[in-house]
C-alpha cells in the first residue's frame, strides 16, 4: 500500500522527459523570497546536515525555487499562517534530476549506514527506495515543497514539536500515525489544513512533504543546479 501510494504520488520514470531549460528563468520558476521574503529558509541539502551526511549534487547553494503558481500559493498559505502568528520553514523546494539520482545512489550503497542512528533508526536501508526515496520525484517538478512550521507568537521563533525531525524514515513521520501525542497532532494538523487549503496534497508517510496538485499530472522534470 506503501508503495502503491509512493508510485502514485511520484511520476513514472518511463514517462519523465528532462526540460533543456538550464536555469530557473528558462523553467517558469521563482525564488520564494521574491513572492515570500517572510519565509524561513533552511535548505537541508545545500549542506550536510541530511540523511546523506553530505551536501548533495546539484545544491550550490541554499535556495528554494517553485514554479511561479506553486510559489504563489504557497506565499498565501505563509499569509493565512502569520494572520495566526505562525510561520512556514522550507528544507527542499525544487530538487535537480541528478539529485534524486545521488539520492538513489545512496540508498544502494549498503555499507554507507553513517547517518542510520539519525534518520532511519527502526528501519533496513534496503526498505528505504520506493516508500521513502523514488527513483524519481515531483520536487524535479518544481511543485513539491517538504516544510514545517514556526511558532512566532514569541521572539524568537521556534520550531512546532510534529513529532519527528525532518526526512525521518520511519512509521512515526507518517502523517496520521497513531501514537503521536495530542500537541503533535494539532501541529500536523495545522499544517495540514494551511496546505490544503491553498491546493497542496500530503504524502501520507511524510508529514512534511507537500505537492500542489494542480500541476500533479505534469510529466516534465527539471535538471539545471542551483546556483
């Protein structure tokens, strides 16, 4: 079911077609900060502080770029949030094609388990391509966003408890997972429904990984770096 949910919600290698576009202009995407300066950044694959334990290829630097509707809805949500005194927090935005391919490479290479105790304590490396790491991905799209929330009520700003980190492979990151406590569900749930209401579908084994699903049936990745 796991599978079946990733491979619907992940477009079909077989029927990917690489954009020549070499740079984000030439894709129809924009630098959230241009439509959202208020967003905050934390761009987890620009360095090593991810699953890989290295920066990954294709992020020369910590930017997030969405097509241009998909920036914009997510600019509103942002607005919706900070009318409750809340904050959006970016860790991967558009994500290069050879990204996901050193992200496949990772997963394969079996004797590299130097980030396991982190982010895939409970579960075997092998289970980790297909539910967790697609062979290919909507973030190659420029229409799937992986996020969190800030509580902003009080200086400073400080992360909401959504029960697990970021990129955490494992039943407990599952969006509905049963054995989260009530404060974690109402975070999930915040997010949830500020997402949802501006167009933006969940991947159910990811509370954080969000796609706008009016650009769901696109077929098109993108594989120019960010630079």
């Amino acid at each position: 079911m796991a599978l079946a949910l990733a491979l619907a919600l992940a477009f079909s290698a077989a029927a990917v077609e690489i954009s020549p576009a070499a740079d984000a202009a030439q894709a129809g995407m924009v630098e959230i900060g241009a439509v959202a300066p208020d967003i905050a950044l934390d761009m987890r694959y620009a360095g090593s502080d991810n699953f890989t334990g290295r920066p990954v290829p294709g992020y020369g630097v910590a930017r997030c770029y969405l097509l241009t509707p998909v920036a914009q809805a997510l600019a509103r949500v942002q607005q919706a949030l900070r009318a409750q005194g809340y904050s959006l927090q970016v860790f991967d935005c558009y994500r290069p094609a050879h990204a996901v391919r050193a992200f496949v490479a990772w997963a394969a290479d079996l004797d590299d388990q130097s980030t396991k105790a982190r982010y895939y304590p409970n579960v075997d490396k092998r289970e980790l391509l297909g539910s967790y790491i697609a062979e290919t991905s909507g973030h190659s799209r420029g229409a799937t966003v992986d996020l969190g929330v800030l509580d902003c009520r009080s200086a400073p700003c400080v992360a909401l408890d959504m029960g697990t980190g970021f990129d955490y492979f494992d039943p407990r990151a599952h969006t509905a997972h049963a054995g989260l406590e009530p404060a974690q569900r109402r975070h999930r749930q915040l997010l949830l429904d500020a997402m949802a209401e501006q167009g933006f579908s969940n991947y159910s084994l990811e509370w954080w990984h969000f796609s706008w699903q009016a650009a769901s049936d696109s077929t098109t990745a993108y594989d120019f770096p960010l630079r």
